[in-house]
C-alpha cells in the first residue's frame, strides 16, 4: 500500500517568531484508508502525544479518553475568537497541540477562529490523536476530514466530544457566518 506523511516541522511558527514558548512538530501517516497513525511533540513540556489507528490515543504512556460535559455546562475550547452560548476561547496558536489539548481533556473543545480553514499540517496530526480519543473531529460543516488524497484542502475544524459536539459546531458555523474571511 502506498503510504502518505504529512509533516509540520514546526506548529506554532509565529509563537516562535515572537519568542512565544508554545510549539511541536507534528507527524500524521496514511493510507487508502486514513490515518495510520499519528504524533505530535510539543517543545515547551517534552510532552509527546500519539495515537495508531484502532489503538487510541496516548500521552507518553498514558492512555487519553474524552469524557463529555454536564448538559448544558460551559466549555473552554481552543479557536472561536468570539464568546457565545457558554463557549469560552482560549486561542494558543499552535492546532495540533490544541487538539491533543482536547484528547488529554484539558480543553473542551477545538473550533476555527471565525470559520478559519486550517492547512492539513495544522490540524491532521492532532485530529487523529483527539479521534482516537473519543472525539468527533469533523469540518465545521459536519463532513468528515480524514482526506488521504495528495490534495488535501484547508478546512476549518471542530473536535469535541460526541455529547457536545453538534453545539460547537453550531456555535462555530454562526460566528463564521458573522465573520466571513476576508478577500
């Protein structure tokens, strides 16, 4: 089977231009079928995230699960630069760590700033690793990400638990809709 790596030798490259402390690498594989497996290194802790597909997702070696909010509950999510419906943000610039953030439970959540699209270096590395989390990872319309061919396009993300996930993503579509990209 032929098999694709999608590398981001530096996450958080602005943070760094900016002596912000806050960056990874990320490394996400795949083939035919989507992701293989996936890692992501965050400089600042040594913190090391991983995850193979059908095996969930780990911090070093301690297994990440997502567990859903109280109904109703605010959530502190990484992304919407906006605060609406109980949704509280907390952008760190760095998306694959973000995502890993949400796996490891220490997030709520991860949504674009205002429908930002993500390139796959971004965000393929720590969707997977939230996935295999219990996190349903989709685009901010719902549609599957995991995207194997060479042409990958910018999508705007959503990861949160499966209890929860429609409201983010909801959330994240209206302030979009509010805030469309400029040209």
């Amino acid at each position: 089977r032929e098999v694709r790596v999608v590398v981001d030798p530096l996450d958080g490259t602005t943070n760094l231009a900016r002596g912000i402390p806050h960056m990874a690498t990320s490394l996400w594989a795949c083939d035919g079928d989507g992701g293989i497996a996936a890692v992501v290194a965050f400089f600042p802790t040594r913190r090391v995230f991983h995850a193979v597909r059908g095996g969930g997702a780990y911090e070093g070696g301690r297994r990440l699960e997502v567990h859903a909010p109280a109904p109703g509950a605010d959530l502190l999510v990484a992304g919407p630069s906006s605060v609406a419906d109980g949704i509280w943000s907390r952008r760190l610039g760095a998306s694959a760590v973000e995502l890993c953030l949400v796996a490891a439970g220490a997030l709520d959540g991860f949504a674009p700033p205002d429908g930002e699209a993500l390139p796959p270096w971004d965000y393929l590395a720590g969707a997977m690793i939230a996935a295999e989390a219990g996190c349903v990872v989709s685009d901010l319309d719902g549609a599957d990400l995991w995207d194997p061919t060479p042409d990958i396009a910018k999508r705007p993300v959503v990861a949160r638990s499966a209890s929860s996930h429609e409201r983010l993503r909801r959330v994240a579509a209206n302030l979009a809709a509010d805030h469309p990209p400029t040209p």
